[in-house]
C-alpha cells in the first residue's frame, strides 16, 4: 500500500520543518532546560539568532540530561555569549574569499556554492553562524548568474560544493533546476551536496528526491553526523537509500567537546556509519567560531584521539583529522607522530601497539 504524505503526518519532511521548535516556549515544553540553556535561548530569541530544531531531532535529545550529546548540539547555552581567544566571526575567510556573489573559492580546483540560509537544525557549533537563518532564503538562479558565468569562465573549477545552509531543504524542484544549470558547465566534472539533512530531517531523503537527483550523476553526498545517538533506523535508511542510488555519502564529524571527544564514542560512530556504507571522511578539528570556545578541543586531543583509533579500527572507518586554518588558509591534515627515528636509509616507526620497527630504504643507484 502507497502511503500519501500530508500536512498532519510527521513521515512528511515539511510536516517536520513546519513543526520545528523555533522559541523558548518550543523548547522549553520538549526539555527541562537548565538556567544556562535558558538563557542562552532568550539570548538567541532577544538578538534574533536562529534556533531551530525538527521534532524529529528534538525526540533524541534527553528532556532530562543537559549533557545529552543531542541536545548539546541544537540547544543555545549561556556561553555562546562569550568570546574566547582565537575566535572569529568568519573562520574559514570565506568573504575574503568570495569570488563571486554566494561562490567562495579557496583551493584552485573547487569552489563552494551558498544556495541557501535555511537549515532543518541550526547546529550552535555551525561554522557559517554569522549567515545561516539570516532570513535573505533560497537563492534563485538568477541571483547565482554570476556564480555560474564565474565557473564557466574558469574550467580548473572541476569540483563545487553546493552548501548554505543547506541545499537540500530546498524544494525538490528548485535543487534539480540548480543542479541541472551546474551541470551544463562541462568542466564541473563533480557536484557535492553538502548536507546534514540525513542526520536532522531523514524524512527529506524521499524515493522522489534521490529519483529526481540520479539522472545528474556523479553527485556526492558529504553529509555530518557527530554521535552514535544519531544513527536511527531512520537516518540510517536515508543514508542507504542514497547509496543504493548510487551516491558516494561521506561523512565529516566535528570533534566537539563534552560530545564526542573520546575515542569509544567516535569508534562506535564511525563503525556504525560504514555498516550504513557511508564512509567516515574527516574528523574536524572545529572552527574557530565566535562563541563556540565552551564546545572545542585542544589539537592535541585529536591526535590523542587519532592514535587511540589506529589499529583498533578498520582503515575504512578511519577518518582523516583536519585543521581548517582560521582565515580560509586550507585544510590541513594532522597525523600523530609514529616516526622514532630517522636516519640516511633508515627509520624507525612505531606501530599502534607500541612497538619499534625499523624499515630500511632500497638502496640507491649510483
Ligand atoms: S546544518 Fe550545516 S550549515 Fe546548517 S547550521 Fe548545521 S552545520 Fe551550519
């Protein structure tokens, strides 16, 4: 039996947005919010900063548990008022960087596309705070004109990001007719569509939606889950239907403080996500958002959190860590230190149990 999504069914990705919590009363009838959460939503709410959270990610969150991994991640706190060292409103410079109105480029061979200010969930750690929710909408093409004659004038753009916000709340129609105009500029060989919407509104991963996108392949999905809370049956099937059309999903975790950062929580995760055929892509180090400092690490607990991983879990569920530099510098890639000793044809490693082993180079010629 065919079942017809409708306006009162909560299956109904638009049922989900149009019933999202959006104010302190919203929240406040879903959690027992803490002194700290409250205030930090009467903040958000007084200074009018996005807050939204689907019924559907809401339901995971603890009503009762202010450490909920869940709730840590949808609900503003008091903190998000202050401002710690290093923090900036734009911290991957992607103003500086914008080369055409919403395309920033910072690598030679790819550029990002911003098609919208919406999102199901407004993540309080989310490195584009300064413009999510912002109100300015869905971006019609004819406002991307200049993005795309950008594109076709420079084919060494092979790869675009279509972000936001995020893209995949738009209408099923609006994305296809984005996506079709990106791909009549033949040097853009990939599409990736960047999305946490597998995660906080799996509803939105409709057979319509994935029939629709399919005919404008390759396109790759690069979506964001942070904590084994978030694999659902239903966010689990949103990802399996995705790759069973033939999308590449990847995932980028955020290594968040009091969230995720310890090493069983991000094995469970990543285990978890590749038994879904998603691949975990990078754990990143997070930006340095204004007002973000109560949810970040130290580098150094990346690394820590990277050797623990090594060896105990399959390479194919183990995600690069990376530095996006403040100020739009470029991604770097972090690798703990397993070089002991290095010498003219000969260094010595140490392997994941401890152990030191020398590898010696083939000899050279001459
Ligand atoms: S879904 Fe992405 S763009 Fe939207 S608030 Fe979360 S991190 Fe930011």
């Amino acid at each position: 039996m065919i079942r017809l999504a409708t306006s009162a069914d909560p299956d109904d990705w638009r049922w989900q947005l149009r019933h999202a919590a959006t104010s302190v009363d919203d929240l406040s009838r879903a959690l027992k919010l803490t002194p700290e959460e409250l205030a930090g939503a009467r903040r958000a709410a007084e200074a009018g900063l996005p807050v939204r959270v689907t019924p559907y990610y809401l339901g995971l969150a603890d009503p009762d548990d202010p450490e909920c991994p869940v709730r840590k991640q949808c609900v503003p706190h008091a903190l998000e008022a202050e401002t710690v060292a290093g923090d900036l409103e734009d911290p991957l410079g992607e103003v500086e960087h914008e080369v055409a109105p919403h395309l920033v480029q910072r690598y030679p061979d790819r550029a990002l596309l911003l098609a919208t200010d919406h999102c199901a969930v407004y993540c309080r750690f989310c490195t584009r705070s300064r413009m999510v929710g912002d109100g300015s909408g869905a971006v019609d093409l004819e406002r991307l004109g200049p993005a795309f004659a950008y594109l076709e004038a420079h084919p060494e753009v092979r790869d675009v990001i279509v972000s936001g916000g995020d893209p995949v709340t738009l209408s099923t129609d609006r994305l296809v007719r984005l996506l079709t105009r990106l791909r009549a500029i033949p040097s853009v060989e990939t599409i990736r569509l960047a999305t946490r919407v597998p995660v906080t509104l799996p509803q939105r991963i409709t057979a319509e939606l994935v029939t629709a996108l399919r005919p404008l392949h390759p396109i790759w999905v690069m979506t964001h889950f942070n904590h084994p809370k978030e694999l659902t049956p239903e966010s689990l099937a949103a990802c399996i239907r995705l790759v069973d059309a033939g999308f590449p999903v990847m995932n980028q975790t955020v290594l968040l403080a009091g969230i995720n950062d310890d090493p069983t929580t991000l094995e469970t995760l990543f285990r978890g996500l590749v038994r879904a055929r998603v691949r975990p892509y990078y754990l990143l180090q997070a930006d340095v958002v204004q007002g973000t400092g109560h949810l970040r690490t130290p580098l150094a607990r990346g690394l820590e959190i990277m050797e623990a991983l090594q060896g105990r879990l399959t390479g194919i569920a183990l995600p690069k860590l990376i530095c996006d530099t403040p100020g739009g510098r470029g991604k770097v890639p972090l690798v703990p230190d397993y070089v002991v000793q290095k010498g003219p044809g000969r260094t010595v490693l140490r392997t994941f149990r401890g152990e030191e082993v020398e590898v010696i180079d083939p000899p050279t010629e001459g």
